[in-house]
C-alpha cells in the first residue's frame, strides 16, 4: 500500500477500516489523507479500543476528515478528534425523475406476497441489532389482527456472525403467532426505489445514534410518512 499510494497525489480513506489500513500507508508515502467519516464514533458502534485507535489515526494521520453530519462530527470530537480537521458534507443523493409505476409497484408486492389493500410498514437497513428491526416487530403485535398491518424488513445480515444470529431472531420474532404471514423478508436489493414507493409509512427504529439515516430521507423522497 506504501509503494501504490506514492504513485497519487492523495490517499482516501472511505471506511474505519480503511483509514486504519490506509493512515499508517499515506503517512509512510508522505501522501496527504482524506477520511470520511460515516459512523458515530461512540459506545454501541465501536469498542472503547477501537474507538481510541480511530480517533489516534485519525489524528496522526488524516490531512482533513469529512463528517456526513454534524452529530458524526461531533462524536468525533468528542473523543478526543481534532475539530480543526473536521468538515462536515452530508450525504448526496439522486433525485428520481419519475418514481415507480402503479403496475411495478403492485408486482413487487405480489412476489413478497403482501395480500392487496394490505397497509404495509417498511424498514430498510442491515440486520442488526442496533438498527432495531426488532423495535418494529415488538410494536406490531400491538396493532389488531383486524387491522392486518404487514411489514417488509428489506436488508440482510452482511458483516457478523452476530449480525446473522440476530437475522435468525427476528424470523423467531415473526413466526410468534401474532405476526404469523405478516413479516416479509425482502433481503438485500440494489434497487430500492419501489419498496419506498409500494409502503404506507416508513419506519426507522435504531436503538442507538445514527450518522446520519439515509432512509428518512429516502422515505421523505418517496413521499411517505416516516417515523
């Protein structure tokens, strides 16, 4: 990595991971760094070590940090990151020219089996425990069977062998008689679009802090209620 980063101008580092990786390279190369900060750097996301090992790099390292929000940076900061070092640019995102169709929409919830008129609650996010699908699921028996609200988890464990243990409770969590045929497990997609455009309402449950929370925003974009 030492030898590749003396052949740019610049090194950035667009994870933890990758500034714990790529710090100690740029600094080594004497090319300057860039990290942009995603993640809230705070009990429940990190370690206490790992948390004094990104903010030391960070430190030692980085040439500026770019926070996605002003909570992320003030995290940052407040375990002990340079705040002179810190700028914060929120997240971009494309505006759609059109949204989905009527005759797309209706196919998706066909194919996840959501029965027709059903009032339907997304929630979008890796599964893991700190984004609290489980908050959802938990809220849901409250609703009466009447009413036959459905809800479409759409995401999938991607990281941790803890992250699949918790998949694996939440299908435990949906098969409870009071939420039998109403969870939907859309997994991981790329195209995301429809889902937004097919809910009633968009929900967003984690237990700890978000950077910044894409899917509000993705919600709001589709035009949907969000909670």
């Amino acid at each position: 990595l030492v030898q590749a980063a003396r052949s740019f101008d610049v090194v950035y580092a667009n994870t933890a991971k990758a500034l714990i990786i790529g710090g100690p390279a740029a600094r080594l190369a004497g090319r300057p760094l860039i990290f942009h900060l995603h993640d809230i750097i705070a009990d429940g996301h990190f370690s206490v070590l790992n948390q004094q090992a990104l903010v030391h790099c960070a430190n030692f390292c980085a040439q500026s940090v770019i926070a996605n929000s002003e909570a992320t940076k003030a995290a940052f900061i407040a375990c002990g990151g340079r705040s002179e070092l810190c700028v914060v640019i929120p997240n971009g995102f494309r505006i759609p020219a059109e949204r989905s169709s009527k005759t797309k929409v209706e196919a998706l919830r066909g194919s996840l089996g959501i029965p027709t008129g059903a009032w339907t609650v997304l929630m979008a996010g890796r599964l893991a425990h700190w984004k609290g699908q489980h908050v959802l699921l938990e809220a849901l028996k409250a609703v009466p069977a009447a009413h036959a609200a459905h809800a479409v988890l759409l995401g999938d464990a991607l990281f941790t062998d803890e992250d699949r243990q918790y998949a694996l409770q939440l299908h435990a969590q949906a098969d409870a008689p009071e939420l039998a045929g109403r969870i939907h497990f859309a997994g991981f997609q790329k195209e995301t679009m429809a889902y937004f455009d097919m809910a009633d309402v968009v929900v967003h449950a984690s237990v700890h802090a978000e950077p910044f929370g894409r899917v509000i925003v993705e919600g709001m974009l589709a035009g949907k209620p969000v909670i």
